[in-house]
C-alpha cells in the first residue's frame, strides 16, 4: 500500500477539523505547522488501520453479494439427468 495522500484542499479541513478538536475537547491551540505533522503521523502510523478495516468491510459485503448471485444462479438452473 502506498502512503495515505491527501489534496490541499483535505488537508485543509483534516487540519482544521484536528485544530477545532484540540481547542474544544482540551484547551489546547496548535498551529497549522504542528497539526500538519499531527495528521501526517496519524495518516502514515494509524491510518493504515482504517485502510485495513475497510478493506476487510469491502470483502465481506462482496463475499455476501457473491453468495447471494451464487444463490440466484442456482435457483435458476433447470433439473436434467446430468449430475454435477
């Protein structure tokens, strides 16, 4: 997996998404230089979980969909003297 990358314009609102939470949740005002490290850390050490879980929730609603058009394909087929 290559690095998380993020447009200018995410960046801008991962940063001041990341500056509002600090300032609310723990009266702390971080500046743009110190939350850009923050969230290129999160993005390299942490987001490779998220990147992960997503992956891991894509497979299973396409194995589920697979096992449902496997079930369709079945239903479809007609009887014949042929065993399988």
């Amino acid at each position: 997996m290559t690095d998380i990358k993020f447009s200018n314009e995410e960046k801008e609102i991962l940063v001041k998404k990341i500056q509002e939470y600090f300032l609310k949740e723990l009266d702390r005002d971080i500046k743009q230089f110190d939350t850009e490290f923050l969230l290129d850390f999160i993005s390299k050490e942490v987001g490779v979980y998220f990147y992960n879980k997503g992956l891991y929730d894509a497979q299973s609603i396409l194995e589920r969909k697979l096992e449902d058009i496997s079930e369709g394909i079945y239903e479809l087929e007609k009887i014949t003297e042929f065993q399988r």
